[in-house]
C-alpha cells in the first residue's frame, strides 16, 4: 500500500454500511456532530465580533456573550471529539508514531489499542460524572446568567457533554476493535 493509499485510507473515517454497519452509523453520527461543532464555532465568531462592534463603536455591548462562550467551548470540544478519536486525530506525538510503525506496525497497533480503551475509559468516567448534573439541570430548570438580566438553561450544554461522551466511548472501543482486528489479519 503506497503512502498515498495509506492516507487516504486513514481520513475516510466512515466506513462502508456493507463492510462495517456498526462502524458506518457511529462514523455518521460522529461527522454529523463535528458538523455541529463546527458551525457552532462560525456561530460564535460571529457572536463575538458582533459584541466586540457593538461595544466598541456602538457603546451597546451584547449581554451574555462571555457566558455563551465559556460554555460552547466545552461544548464544541465534545461535539468534535469522537470524529477526532475516529480520524486518529487526537493530540499524539505522530513523529514516535510513524517512527515506530517503520519498524514495527504491531507495536503500533498495540500502542493504539491501549490509548483506545484508556481514551474509553476517561471518557465513560467523564460521562458517569455528567449524567447527574445533566438530569439534575434538567429537573430543575437550572440556568447560568443574572437573573432578570439574562439567562440560558444549563441542560442542553450539560447534555452535549453526555452526548459526546457517550458517542467518544463508543468511538474509542470502536477504534480499539478495529485495531486489534488489524494486528489479528497482520499474523494472518
């Protein structure tokens, strides 16, 4: 396989629905998310520069943006990161990487598989500790701002964060199947 093949194959990230069903829909719903994301960033651009204009030369400031901003950070890193788990694209050192796999390309998937099911892992984690406060936002109408000023619900944040949590664990044990699937048919 040519380093272009490889490459290639490496950013097309979903799958054929023949070859891995599974694989498919999660590949979907992770670049469908990380569209999400990615709007949301255009989205809060736009808000920022609108507030930064209306602050500086208009005197009228848009209330709330900080706040917004504080949240859909957070928000748009769980949107984004089961594609980036998927597209092995998480923060890595790639020149070890590729430096290993020239020598050997198992070590490397042993390597990937780890780091797949301890990302699983810290993620479930993550998960565990938000499914509380998301329910207890949901129940009690919980909100971030000054009231009568203005406010916004905690859930649907809190709720991306369980959202993407949950579809990072799948992502990742996803990605840890097909790694040791691929050290299985290297022995092969």
């Amino acid at each position: 396989m040519s380093d272009d093949t490889t490459a290639e194959a490496d950013d097309r990230f979903v799958p054929a629905f023949a070859q891995a069903p599974y694989g498919a829909v999660l590949g979907t719903v992770a670049a469908a998310l990380s569209a999400v994301g990615t709007a949301a960033i255009g989205a809060l651009m736009l808000l920022i520069v609108a507030d930064v204009i209306g602050r500086n030369f208009l005197d009228m400031p848009i209330t709330g943006v900080s706040e917004i901003a504080a949240r859909s950070v957070v928000a748009i890193v769980f949107l984004q990161v089961p594609a980036a788990i998927l597209q092995k694209r998480l923060t890595r050192a790639d020149f070890l990487v590729r430096r290993i796999e020239a020598s050997s390309p198992k070590a490397v998937a042993l390597i990937e598989t780890v780091f797949c099911i301890v990302g699983a892992i810290v993620f479930a984690l993550i998960l565990w500790a938000s499914w509380s406060k998301f329910t207890g936002s949901w129940g009690s109408s919980e909100f971030f701002g000054v009231q009568g000023v203005w406010t916004i619900p905690t859930w649907p944040f809190r709720g991306i964060t369980v959202l993407g949590a949950t579809v990072a664990v799948l992502a990742a044990l996803y990605r840890a199947f097909e790694e040791i699937r691929s050290m299985r048919g290297a022995q092969a």
